[in-house]
C-alpha cells in the first residue's frame, strides 16, 4: 500500500501540483483546504471511521502543511495534532514562505518533523517528505526502546524507593542546563507538551527571571535586577492611568514599619531564611486597585504584558543557565493565574528577536544624540503620528541620547526604539554629528 500524505493548504493550485509530484513518485496524495478538514480526516483516518464507499479508513502517514490557512492555521493543527493521543506521533512537514531562520522557529515550537520554502522542486519535496518518514521511523524506535528502559528500571529499582526519596525540604530539580545549548523557547515548549507545573528560573549572572508554569501555561513572570522598564507600573503610566507621583505617593504612604533584627543565634552553620520580595508590604497592584487608579481587569493585562515582556527579553539572552522546579507555585502567580500559552508567547519573542536586529542595527550606538529636523516636521502632517510617536519626537531635543529618550519615555525599549528607527526612516529626525 503507499505512503499516504495529507496535503493542506488553502490553494487549490498547490494542493493540485503538490499531489501530483506525489503521485508521480508513487505516493497517495489526500486533500484538504484548511487545518480544520485535515484535523477530521486525520482522526476519521486514525480512528478506522468510513471514509469512502471501500469502507477502508487508510492511516496517513504524513502531514504536509501549510502555515498561513483559514479556519485552522498550520500552527493550530500542529498544536491539535500534538494534543491528541492518536495522533501526536504523526509526522508534520510545514510548508513556508518565509525565511529559513523564521522557518526554523516555526519548526521548534510546532513540533513539526522538517519545514520546506515555497516555491520549491520537485525533488526537494520528495527529499523532505522521504527525511520525515525516516526520522519518524527512528524516533518511534527510540520511544519503543526507551519505553522499554524505563519499565526495567522501574523493576530494578522498587526495593530502593524510600532511600532515593527527596528531602521535604527540598524540591527536585527536574531539568537543567545552558541556554546557549538549549534555547529556553525549545525548554518552554517542552513544558507546554508535557503539560508540567512548576518554576522555571533562568539568569545570565547580571538578571534572574522565575517563570510560574501550570500545566504547561505561563501563569506569571517575576525578574531580579530587569531594570526599570520591567516594573509593574511602568505599564500604567505608558497609558496614562496614573503618575510617577501618584506610584511614589502611594508606596510612600504604605511602607511598613522595619522589624527589628532576629537575636543572634548560636550557630553559624544554618542558612538564612530568605524572605520573599513581598514580605511585609503590600504590592502596588493591589494598592492600584484598592485606590480606585485602576481596575482588576487593567492590573491583568498589565501582568500579561509584564510576563510577556520578560519572556520576550529572556530569549534575547545568548548565554545563562535554566532550572525547573517541581515547585508549588507562589501565592501571586496562584492570584494572577493568566495562563498565557506558551507557543503564541514565543512565537512573538521570536519575531521580535528578529525586528530587534533590523531596529537596532538602524538605530546605532546607544549614545548617539537624534536632533528633529524642523523642516521635515513642519511639512508633515503630524496628526497622523500615534500617541507614542508624538511623545518620542518632543523629547528629541538635541542633547538626549538614544539611551536617555528611552530611559525616560515609559516605554519598553522594544516599543521606544521601533518609534525611534520608524522616526529616522521617516527623515523627521537625524543624529547629530559628533
């Protein structure tokens, strides 16, 4: 019987020359329009249900999958496809127009088998669709194997059970490593996949980031040493709902007393106990919410952002090192519960890993001085310029560095330094000679 491929794509044109490519080299080419159909047929075709007059339900062996569809996309069928039982091992090939790294983040966090660039050969599809089958074959070997592995140890080690028990005190650490070798989206996705919960802390020795995962969602994400562009109400003020005075009043206001120091001990071989951030004071956002400045609903999405942002700076780190905890989860990421998913968080730091380049790039050295031309500016028609943009070009005075517009705009430096380039791009300013 051939191989069956399921081919996918909104085109009727492409599904037509893909499937007869197939058909030439002797595979069976099934059809479908969007990821919706595909999904129906796959589980029709898994689950032996009548498919056609023949009665025969043939199992597909490979996905061909378009990315950009209607109805279901291709990340939306691959994400389906992983999630179900009878299906998860079913190799998925995306078809992608986009450029080879963007393809490849693309593969990552579908967990697709192999990507091809349209417009492509002939020959390379079948080089790919024949790739998948035999990657597929190997990795259902090593599952079987280590399967097999795991029931032998598990037999082997049932006697020592309760002398490899971990300490109360102390949780598992269930993954680890360097980033630089595992990137942390390929780690979060793979807490996604396996549904897990628990803490996921990364750092690079200058900043540490405490990533709250439930049943494989970003709940919340807390950092040490971000900056202040990270701050909670930074996201408040870039929307003008409060002030830096209204922040500082009300932290002023509700500052707890100090407690004084605990009497020495005798020993000196305890660890302290650390005290979390939080101790003795009450956060901001429930200080926000409580004086009426903003409500529950702003403090959310002000936390998504936060987390999101954190995240997006995360993967942005060439080096550092990760850890997951199986550990129960603090008391404000139990609170928030925002239960981001991981996939469509990092496919967006992805994304603006890549912007950030083009940004960063166009802009220059930090240091630099940008100057408005006035002469530009008075022939535009600034009214079409958005909030953000008109606020950056007032502070453009000749003497702010690139680094000091953004310090100071309420921005993060993504959004900041995009106006900025979207500003010079535009000749409404220029650096100033040295």
């Amino acid at each position: 019987m051939p191989t069956r491929v399921l081919v996918v794509d909104d085109s009727p044109t492409i599904r037509k020359v893909v499937s007869a490519v197939l058909e030439r080299h002797g595979y069976a080419a099934v059809h479908a329009a969007d990821g919706q159909a595909a999904l129906d047929k796959l589980l029709q075709a898994a689950g032996g249900t009548r498919e056609d007059d023949s009665g025969e339900a043939d199992k597909i062996d490979v996905v061909l999958v378009d990315f950009v569809m209607p109805r279901m996309n291709g990340f939306q069928l691959c994400r389906a496809i992983r999630n179900s039982e009878m299906l998860r091992t079913t190799p998925v090939v995306l078809m992608s127009a986009k450029s080879d790294r963007i393809r490849d983040h693309f593969v990552q966090q579908t967990g697709a088998i192999d990507a091809i660039t349209k417009p492509f050969e002939a020959q390379a599809l079948i080089a790919v669709i024949e790739n998948a089958i035999r990657r597929s074959a190997e990795w259902r070997e090593r599952e079987r194997a280590k399967r097999e592995n795991r029931e032998r140890a598990a037999a082997d080690e049932v006697d020592a059970a309760d002398s490899l028990a971990p300490s109360p005190d102390r949780q598992p650490v269930a993954l680890q490593g360097d980033i630089a070798v595992i990137p942390i989206g390929a780690i979060l996705q793979l807490l996604q996949i396996e549904s897990r919960s628990g803490l996921l802390l990364v750092t690079d020795d200058k900043i540490e980031v405490t990533m709250s995962v439930r049943l494989g969602l970003i709940d919340l994400v807390q950092a040490r040493g971000a900056g202040t562009e990270f701050r909670l109400g930074r996201y408040f003020i870039e929307h003008n709902l409060v002030t830096d005075d209204d922040i500082d009043r009300l932290l002023r206001d509700n500052t707890p007393t100090p407690r004084p120091p605990p009497p020495e001990s005798g020993s000196r071989s305890a660890m302290p106990k650390v005290e979390p951030l939080t101790a003795g004071r009450r956060l901001l956002g429930d200080l926000l919410v409580d004086s009426g400045r903003v409500t529950r609903d702003q403090l959310r999405d002000a936390l998504a952002r936060q987390s999101s942002e954190l995240v997006y700076e995360v993967l942005r780190w060439p080096r550092g090192r990760f850890e997951f905890r199986l550990d129960a989860l603090p008391a404000l990421a139990e609170s928030a519960k925002l239960g981001l998913p991981v996939a469509s968080v990092v496919m967006e730091g992805f994304r603006r890993v890549d912007e950030w380049r083009v940004v960063e790039a166009g802009l220059g050295s930090f240091e630099s001085v940008l100057q408005a031309d006035r002469v530009a500016i008075d022939a535009a028609k600034l009214d079409r310029l958005t909030r953000h943009e008109q606020r950056l070009l007032e502070m453009i005075d000749g003497d702010r560095t690139v680094r000091e517009i953004v310090e100071h705009s309420h921005m993060s430096s993504f959004d900041a330094c995009k106006v900025l380039y979207a500003l010079l791009e535009a000749r409404l300013v220029r650096r100033r000679a040295a």
